[in-house]
C-alpha cells in the first residue's frame, strides 16, 4: 500500500498507473483509494491520510469548492506517494488526531 495526506476541502480527481491514466474498463473497476480514520493539524488545517492499491502512481487532486478568480490553486498532481513508515514517521513529528467512527466492542 502506498499513503498520501489531503487536505480537508480536497479531492481525488484523476488517478495514474504504470500503463497511463486508470481507465475503469480496463481495470474493470474504481482504483482502490480510501480515507483513512487519521488526521494531521496544521496550523488549523486538516490533512487526512488516504490509503492507494500499490498499481497506483500518481494521483491528481482537486479542491472540491469551484475554484474563483482570486485563488490560484486549481488542482494538484501527487507524483511521489508515502510508504507506511513515512507515515509513521510524520505522525511522529506532528500533531496527529485520530478520528473513529463505527467502533465496536467485543466483551468476553
């Protein structure tokens, strides 16, 4: 598996794999990417952490408000994808919160 963070606001447009630009009739699906549970503070700014299928290369990202005339960000390419212990090394360095949702307990 390969990591990248995101900021909040931000979304996965298009998606890359060693043989070009993911066509989904090729692949015969969606590329697996999923946002994990785990967030990174900066100053004020949530930066989440996704989680790609290692066919995965590069990955374009968007801002998912409509861009207006005074921003001048309007999408980002992510050439270079984090392994797990970049990660961990970067949760060890900043602020990290976690968030949980649908936990559940198992008592014996």
């Amino acid at each position: 598996m390969k990591y990248f963070f995101l900021s909040e606001g931000w979304a996965v447009a298009r998606v890359w794999a060693s043989d070009g630009l993911w066509q989904v009739t090729a692949w015969r699906r969606q590329p697996d990417i999923q946002r994990m549970n785990v967030c990174l503070v900066e100053q004020n700014e949530l930066l989440w952490l996704y989680q790609v299928e290692e066919a995965i290369l590069t990955v374009e990202v968007k801002p998912t408000i409509p861009v207006t005339a005074g921003t001048t960000i309007g999408q980002v390419v992510l050439k270079r994808l984090m392994s797990a212990e970049q990660v961990i090394e970067r949760l060890n360095t900043a602020e990290a919160k976690c968030q949980l949702q649908n936990i559940h307990l198992v008592v014996q």
